[in-house]
C-alpha cells in the first residue's frame, strides 16, 4: 500500500476512481454490512499509524470546517477575546449562511502544526470522521474527503475490494 501524498496525484486518483468509490459508498449507505464500522475503524488505526498528519496538512488547507457557537467560545476563551472578536477576525459566513474558517486556515503552522490544537473546532477534531459509529451515515462525506486525506481514499480503495 502506497499512499499517494502528493496533492495533484490523489486529486487525479480521486477523479479517476470516483464511479467505485461512489458505488461501494451507495451500496454500502443503503445496506451496511454489521462488520462495517469496526473493519474501517480498524483500517484507520492501522493507516494513522503509518500516516504522520503534520506531513500533509491539505485538510486545514483546503477544507473549511463548519464552526460552531460553542467552536467559537472555546477559541474565544482559548485567546481571551470575545466570541464577537473570533467571528470578525478569522471566521466569515458561507453560502449555507455557516461560520467557516477562510482557507487555508488561519491557524495552521508553517510546519503544519494547528496553533489552537486544543481548542480546535469540533469539526476539526473529528476529521476525517473514519472513526465514528455508524459510517454508513457518512460516506457521502467521506466520499468527498477522498481528494484530500490519503487515508480516506486509500479506505475507499480497501473498500472496493472488500466489498466488491
């Protein structure tokens, strides 16, 4: 197994393996095996063993995580300013009418590293939501995270196989 780490190569990937990936995460949405959560679960040990996330870095680059009020109350506590102060200074409503980070994300590190790690928002300490009770319910997202973390795309990849 070989997790491809560049950005431009797991976008192409992405693209080109798209139609399995979407039919194994409809097949699977529609009719979970029992064994569904605890095969990926243990795949996303076993690949976040091998996978160093500061390497990477694109999810805090190219994603931006939908923030919460209380997201926005741990930051605001976490600098010691106002709620008001973290929505003006580094948040902005999107086409959803959501609180979303600009991208890339104003706490990422030069080293990848996240400046607010313990206050991070809720959405941020979940990603790539590979290790939640019943997966099925967030393929389609997980669908759309395989262009940016390898470890997502490399689980559809095992999950093509598995369940064919």
């Amino acid at each position: 197994m070989t997790l491809p780490h560049d950005p431009l190569k797991l976008r192409q990937l992405a693209r080109q393996r798209y139609d399995a990936h979407r039919d194994v995460a409809r097949r699977l949405g529609r009719r979970p095996p029992r064994d569904l959560d605890a095969v990926i679960h243990g795949w996303h040990e076993e690949l976040f063993d091998k996978v160093d996330c500061l390497e990477c870095g694109r999810c805090c680059r190219a994603l931006g995580p939908r923030v919460l009020p209380r997201d926005v109350q741990r930051l605001a506590s976490f600098w010691a300013v106002t709620a008001d102060h973290v929505e003006k200074t580094w948040l902005h409503r999107d086409e959803d009418g959501d609180l979303v980070f600009s991208m890339p994300c104003p706490f990422l590190g030069d080293d990848n590293s996240c400046e607010v790690y313990d206050a991070r928002p809720r959405a941020c300490q979940e990603y790539p939501h590979t290790d939640v009770k019943k997966m099925h319910k967030l393929l389609g997202l997980a669908l759309r995270n395989r262009a940016t973390c390898p470890v997502v795309f490399e689980i559809f990849e095992r999950l093509t196989v598995r369940y064919p």
